[in-house]
C-alpha cells in the first residue's frame, strides 16, 4: 500500500515506512497522489494537510465539525508540529500550497471494535469500509480495537453498525451520554417477539440511530432525535404505551377505554348468544363483529405493524385466527378468540408488571434532594447536583441521600435496602452510610463520598437490571426453538387448509377452521415468557433481600451447586484476632493489664488492638508511658514508672532471654491449635499471657447446616493460607468434610480444579478481592460483603451484600427453587399444546379452547413464577 507523510499512520508506522520522493508543484501535492493511488474511485477535494495535522498534533474531533481557520491548516502549525516531534517531516515543509487547496477539516469519529483476532482481521474490515463513499480516510488499528473514520457529514452509526456486521465484527458506539439515549417504559409485550416488533419498526424510522428492547424489563432504549410525544406516538401505532422512564404514565384514559372495550365486548358476545336462542336472523352476527372490532382492535393494528416489521408474533396469528373465523360465517368463534385473548393479555400484563417492578421499590428508595451544609447554612439540592466532598445533614426518619462517612454525630441506621438485614446498625463519626439506608434515630452530619450515579444503590440497580436482560441457557434455548416452531406450524397449519380439501378428505370449511384451530396453537407465548418470567422474578427478589445474581445463566448455575469451597478468614471466620484467653503470671491482675493497654495502643497490629480491646472491656485505662519503642516484627517496649516492660511474641521473649518454663506446653498446646501466643514482661520476670485467635463468625454454623440438611450440598471444603492448626480447629467447629491449610492462590486454584474434575458442580465463596484466581476457575463465584467494596460488584458472580453467611443458604435455595419452577412452566406450556394438537384432528378442539391452551398458560406460568416473589427463609 502506497503510504505518505499525509496519511493517518502512527508514528511508528511512519518512522518504518521509506522515504518518499516528494513534488515540488503547487497543482499536484503527493497528498493528492497518494489519495489517488489509494482510494481511486474517491474525489480528491481536501488536502491532506489538514488532515495530517490533526492526526501528529494527536487530537481528533468527534461527533462535531466546524470551519476551519487559517492557521488550522498544516501549512501554518508547522513549528508547533515540528516542537513536538521533530522526527517528523511533512510534505509541506517542502512544498507551497495555494490557499484553494485547503479545504474544511475532516470530521474523525473514533469506535471501538469487537471480534477481531488478528491484524488481518483489521486489513479485512479497513479494506471493507474504504469503498465507501461517505468516508474519507478509513484506518484500524487492531492493537487498540480501534476503528477511525473521517468524513464531512455526520455518520449514521445504524448503518456503519449494520456494514460492520456483514463483515463479521462488532461496532460499539463510544460517547453514549453526548447522544440522545433515552430508556422509555413500555408496557403491553406480551412475549420476546413483541420486542422484536418495537425494535424492528423502530429501525425504519431516520432519526433513530440505536433501539433495543428488553422485555424482560418493560423497557427501550433508543437514541434518537425525536421529541418524546414522537416516540409515544409511534409505539400507539404498533400497539404498545410507553412514557420516559422515571416521570409518571399519562395514559389513564387510553387504559379505561381499553377496558370499556372489553365490558362492551363482553355484553355484546352474551347478548347475541341470547338472541341465538331466540332465532333472530342477522342480529346476533352484527353484535359479534362488532365486539370482535371492539375487543380486537388494538390486536388488529399492532398485528399489522408485526406484519410489516416481517415478525410473526401472537397477534399476528390470533388475528388471522379471528378474521379467519369470520370469513368462514363463525363469527361468535371470531369474536371469542379475540375477547379472551384481550382478557388473557390484561391479566398477563398485570402479572409481568408485577415481575417486572420487581427491582423498583429499590429505585423509589433513592431520595431526589439532599440538605447540603454551607456558609450560608443548610440548603436544599437535588442529589444529582451535590458534589464529593460536600457535607450534608440527614434527619431522622430521612433515608440517606448519598454514599459517605459520618463527620458528627451518632445513629442507628437500617440497611435493609443495600444488605437485605432487617436488624439496625448502630452508626458513628467515622463509619460508613449508603444512599437509601434509612436514619431511624438522630441527625447527623456526613461528607459525600460518591454521586448520585456512583452510589452503591445505583450500582446495585445498574447490574440487576444488566442481570434481567441477560439470557439464561435454558431460555436462550427456548428462544432458538421457538423461532423454528412457530413458523413450522403456521406453514402446516396453511398446508392443512390447502391439501386435505384438494385430496377430498373433507370440505374446505372444515380444513380451514381446523387450520385455523392450528394457528392459534402455533403461539409458543406461554413456552416463551416461562422462562424468563421466573429468572426476572428471583432477581429482583433476591436484590430486595440484600443478594445480587448477575444474571439468568448464574441463577441457573447456582441452582444446580452440590460442591461448595470457602475461603477462611473474613468469611467462615470474623477476620479479626479476639483474646481467647488471659493467664497472670504476677499478684496484680489489675496493673498487668494496665502496662499491656499503655504498650498495645502505640501498635496499629491487628493483635495489639485485640488486646487493647480486651483490656477496655475489663474496665482496665492505660497509664502514661516515659518512653513507648516499636518494635517492628517483634512487639512494642516502654518505660513506666522508671520500670522497662516488654509484650510481644514468644520467639522474641526466648531471644531475649526469658526461661518459659512450665509455659512451654502452654504455648505449644495453643500454636498447636492455631492460636497466636502474647506474652507480657518487665526486665525481671513474665507478668502475663494471651491467647488469641480468630473466631468463627456466629453465623457460619448455622449456615454450614443449613446447607448440609436443607440445600443438600454434597461437599463443603475450606481453603486458607493459614496453618494447619488453625485450620483444624475452625474445620471441626464447623464439620466441614476437607480442610486445606497452607495454600497459595494457585494453590486454591488447583483444589478447586479436582472438585470440577469430580463431577461436582462448585461454588467459590470469599472476599471477592484475595481470591480473584479461584473465583475465574469455579463454576459459580460467590463474594460477601459487598456493600462495602467496589470490587466485589465487579469481580463475582453473586454477591452477598450484608457481611452474612445465612444469605448463602437463602440464595441457593431461591436458585433452587427458580429451576424446579421453570420446569413446571416449561412442562406444563409443552403438554398443554400437545393436548392442543390431539384434539385438533378428531374435530373436539374449537377456537376458544385453543386461545385458551395458549394465553391462558401464558397467564398460569406467569402466576406460577410470581410465588418467587415471597421471600424464601430457611
């Protein structure tokens, strides 16, 4: 490839590339020669000054143009090109061009790029992209995933998206929040395939750029350039409400006519049944059509929308069910269909509604204005507008605006909205808040420490509702099957109008209502909504409950754990040394404390701070020391009342020179178990002893046997770094079935690779920060704690929020339960069509019974899934 000064290249590609010869005519530049030989079938109307100055300079402009200006050009920044990098040459240091050559600068739109395996795959799609006419100067730069364009006009993304697709690869927009992105809530998908129809019919209109559509939430997103009153409008059109997420529906009135629709509906179909008694001609089939057009019409338009977005949705086929039983003379069978179909969907939508807001008592929880300290006093901001830094006050009975540390004061604050503990935590100056905890005792002040978009609760709500869009097998699964079902069947039902009457097998009035019959049998909605109904309700159910599952694929996945490995400190124990015990060796209890405090509360030792705890706790104040040293890996020394004292560890007092003597057994016995041995003394002799160790949480026992009794767990397995001893003894505390002491990380990896080997399904529970190898090689990870670490969000696969172990047992049970439902919804949805089927042919089956088989299942497996909203306890 022909290459100059002016092309885009970096500056190593420059510095490897030859020399050029370079002209020195003023109507042919070697930019306007290198673009000819390089795009041939391009008019050269710019010159490459302008670009190349943009691309050594370093900058780029996106999603922006503007004129240029005189020193803009190549020509005239040469000295500032020249001070930043005086290796490079340009043409124009060479070469004068005439000021008609400079054309308006470039726009470079920078993305990032998927999918790509080799450089050649960035050869590949470059030499895709450059026969494009829109763009000027096309490069890829397969280190960085990064894919640049220049042009004059702003570039459709949609249709960059959609050609970098047909070459295999994946474009991904960067700079969302500079565009026009909304998130619309939409209500009436009945199933996957209505979503479908929205984002398809949303595609063909010019000023979208971007639409995708999750039913699994009720929600679009779409960038665009429309007003809102434009989107509603064209989702009326196909069907479907939607208003702007988080400001109020205003569609009270379409809502009550939907539903007088369906009472006129209703009154009419009883009406001409009683007519039909009576044998008045005509009447009764009027009353019929007309309550076929009242309660079918929102079916009709929203069909014909699926229809021109090439979707064959359920409304599709109860339309030409009902539509088809009319032009046959059936018009109570019409009017049926669509009635129950209309009453089906109301009571479905209710249900979904209810799966659907299942995260949404979170979302309320956030408070929309905070009470911020100035020098003027106390003001009031929405919380979007408060900055890091800035203090606020809470009052009692208020929630938490923010995430931050208390400055004054002292509270009780619940938490139930973060870690799913309904018990209150007492609060002080110093520890930490979050953003929709609630202040149930005092005012105090506090400094912000995240915004409004970075608070732990917006995080949290951030991943369920990632969590929700994300597709578990079993429904990705379903998805595939229904793609092919659906259009199997509507083609038999076609060919069982057609062939029998042509075989004269019967009349064509029979074959038709039966293929009609079949139509209707052919919406898989029930098979399709089972699925993902119940995956939305347990994620939202455990999000409320203080657990957060990234997704349906690790739902599932923790459903079917019978293998589960712990890590030791922080999770099946408090992670913190205690003081077992305390053995005085002198005649004063009292003054031997009182020299341990004084010396312990110099050292930041997580075993000098036990003891100084312990030493408060009996009631024990230090004395003021002469002189404290520190002695670093050993212990601490200091001078009190003209006396030297020392406390520290047992290899130092021997080094020292201390005979131990009968305490020999002592500390052996406690090292043997894993305990840590404290000795205190003054130069004449041993004043005390300590013992102390890490304890095992409260909580963990109970929940060891909840998960050996209840969740069946075959295997529970500890692993730590720790030595043997201490691992012994917190093993047979818990009666746990292997404990492994002494390991590395790669060392835990291995374990948890022969636990897999063994054909257990396992789980890795921990800290989400020391056991990052594990948690990658494990089938499930589990983190605790994370409301008080980032990095646990980021890390696991599930995350306990509340620093407790219980919410293990609750989480695999609600897993376990998940799957046994998703069963049930899928089994029942398959042996209720199959039932559909059978009765097709012997001429039992009518219309409304098939509307039946198929929207009220849809209803059933819906209700079925909601019971996983009750909060599941062991």
């Amino acid at each position: 490839m022909a290459s100059s000064c002016c092309n885009n290249s970096s500056p190593k590609e420059s510095e490897a590339s030859e020399p050029k010869a370079v002209s020195t005519s003023i109507t042919t530049t070697c930019c306007a020669s290198n673009e000819e030989d390089r795009l041939r079938t391009k008019d050269i109307q710019s010159s490459c000054c302008s670009k190349s100055t943009s691309e050594i300079a370093g900058t780029s402009i996106q999603n922006e143009s503007s004129l240029p200006k005189e020193e803009d050009t190549c020509c005239s920044t040469i000295p500032k090109i020249e001070a930043k990098n005086s290796d490079t040459d340009t043409c124009c240091s060479s070469v004068n061009v005439s000021s008609d050559l400079i054309q308006p600068d470039q726009t470079t739109h920078t993305y990032r790029i998927e999918g790509m395996d080799c450089p050649s795959c960035a050869v590949t799609l470059e030499k895709g992209l450059v026969t494009i006419a829109e763009y000027q100067k096309v490069s890829v730069n397969y280190g960085a995933a990064r894919l640049k364009i220049e042009s004059k006009s702003e570039l459709d993304d949609r249709r960059l998206q959609n050609e970098v697709k047909k070459l295999g690869f994946q474009l991904i927009v960067p700079n969302k929040e500079e565009k026009h992105v909304q998130t619309y809530a939409v209500s009436g998908m009945d199933c996957s395939s209505c979503a479908k129809t929205i984002e398809q019919h949303f595609q063909k209109i010019n000023d979208v750029q971007t639409v995708t559509v999750s039913f699994a939430r009720g929600e679009m997103e779409i960038e665009h350039h429309l007003d809102a009153q434009q989107v509603k409008n064209e989702l009326s059109k196909i069907g479907f409400d939607g208003h702007v997420k988080g400001e109020e529906s205003s569609k009270p009135s379409k809502r009550s006519f939907e539903g007088i629709s369906l009472v006129l509906s209703g009154i009419l179909i009883g009406l001409g049944l009683l007519l039909q008694t009576v044998e008045v001609l005509y009447l009764p089939n009027a009353l019929f059509g007309i309550a076929l057009i009242l309660s079918g019409w929102k079916a009709f338009r929203s069909a014909f929308y699926a229809v021109r977005a090439r979707s064959l949705d359920m409304n599709v086929l109860m339309s030409v069910a009902a539509i088809g039983a009319a032009l046959i003379g059936e018009w109570l069978e019409g009017a049926t269909v669509v009635f129950l179909f209309a009453i089906g969907n109301l009571l479905q939508n209710h249900s979904l509604a209810r799966t659907r807001h299942s995260i949404q008592k979170l979302i309320e929880l956030s408070p929309k204005e905070a009470f911020v300290l100035t020098e003027e006093g106390v003001i009031r901001k929405s919380v979007e507008a408060v900055r890091i830094g800035e203090k606020i006050r809470i009052r009692p009975g208020d929630q938490v605006a923010l995430d931050g540390m208390i400055l004054k004061g002292t509270t009780t604050i619940n938490q139930a909205p973060i870690t799913g503990e309904s018990i209150p935590v007492d609060k002080s100056e110093g520890d930490q808040v979050f953003a929709g905890t609630l202040n149930m005792d005092r005012s105090f002040d506090m400094i912000v420490e995240k915004t409004y978009q970075e608070t732990t609760l917006a995080h949290i709500i951030e991943l369920v509702e990632e969590a929700q869009d994300n597709k578990a097998p079993s429904e990705a699964f379903i998805d595939r099957f229904a793609k092919i079902y659906t259009p199997f069947v509507f083609l038999g039902a076609l060919l069982l109008m057609i062939v029998p009457p042509l075989l004269q097998l019967g009349s064509w009035g029979e074959w038709f209502y039966k293929g009609l019959e079949l139509i209707v049998i052919a919406c898989p909605c029930a098979l399709v909504i089972s699925t993902p109904v119940a995956i939305v309700t347990a994620i939202g159910n455990a999000a409320r409950n203080g657990v957060l599952i990234k997704g349906g694929v690790f739902l599932e996945k923790a459903g079917k754990i019978d293998a589960i490995a712990f890590d030791k400190t922080g999770t099946l124990t408090k992670g913190t040394p205690i003081v077992q015990q305390f053995m005085l060796l002198s005649d004063d209890r009292e003054h031997t404390l009182r020299i341990a405090h004084s010396l312990e509360r110099h050292s930041s030792h997580p075993l000098a701070k036990a003891i100084t705890e312990h030493t408060v706790q009996e009631g024990v104040y230090p004395l003021e020391s002469d002189s404290v040293i520190n002695r670093v890996g050993n212990g601490v020394s200091g001078e009190f009342e003209h006396i030297l004292y020392h406390i520290g560890g047992v290899k130092w007092f021997r080094e020292m020179g201390y005979e131990l003597g009968m305490l020999d057994s002592t500390v052996e016995n406690a090292e043997k178990q894993g305990q840590t041995v404290v000795l205190l003394g003054s130069d004449a002799n041993l004043l005390g002893l300590f013992i102390l160790s890490d304890e095992v949480r409260d909580e963990s026992v109970d929940a060891i046997r909840k998960l050996k009794e209840k969740i069946k767990i075959k295997k529970l397995v500890m692993l730590t770094g720790d030595n043997a001893g201490a691992a012994a003894r917190i093993g047979k505390k818990l009666s746990l079935d292997e404990v492994h002491a002494n390991l590395l990380p790669q060392e835990k990896v291995r374990i948890v690779e022969d636990m897999r080997r063994q054909s257990f399904q396992t789980a890795m529970v921990g800290d989400g920060i020391n056991d990052a190898p594990a948690f990658v090689t494990a089938d499930v990870s589990i983190a605790m704690g994370g409301a008080g670490t980032d990095t646990a969000l980021e890390t696991a696969d599930i995350v306990l929020m509340a620093d407790n172990l219980n919410k293990l047992p609750y989480t695999l049970d609600l897993s376990k339960a998940t799957l046994t439902i998703i069963k049930q919804n899928v089994i029942f949805s398959i042996l209720i069509k199959l039932i559909a089927l059978m009765l097709v042919f012997p001429g039992w089956l009518t219309l409304w019974m098939a509307v039946l088989s198929d929207t009220g299942a849809a209803v059933l497996v819906t209700l079925n899934a909601l019971r996983l909203l009750k909060k599941r306890t062991l």
